[in-house]
C-alpha cells in the first residue's frame, strides 16, 4: 500500500492548477490569433507586395535554373 505525503499531494494540486491556467491561456491566445488572422484577411494586399511576391517567385526560379544538376 503506497501512501502519500502531503507534499505531493500539494504538489499534485499545483500541477493541476498550473494545467487548468495553461489550457485557459491557450484558449485566449488561440481566440486571439483567431480575431488577428481574420482581421488581416479583410486587409487588402498592396499591389506592391504582389509584384515583389512574382519578382521573388522569378528569381527563385532562375537561381534552381541555374544550378547543375
């Protein structure tokens, strides 16, 4: 028969707590990422950020062009 001292059971408690704030943290900061995210959906793209998109999409490209086999 195994006995437990009150310190682990203290520190059985603390541990469950701890979990129950985790759990709670990552479901705001999930909420939260959730909220940004579609907020920054809405945004529209700059033409800007398009154009350099392609220009990286080329030179990637060329570069793998270029590389011997």
């Amino acid at each position: 028969m195994a006995y437990s001292t009150s310190s682990e059971v203290g520190m059985a408690k603390r541990n469950n707590k701890d979990a129950d704030i985790d759990v709670r943290l990552g479901r705001r900061v999930s909420q939260e990422v959730s909220v940004l995210l579609n907020e920054i959906e809405k945004e529209p793209v700059p033409d800007r950020l398009l154009d350099l998109a392609m220009e990286l999409q080329k030179a990637l490209a060329d570069n793998l062009e270029k590389q011997p086999s």
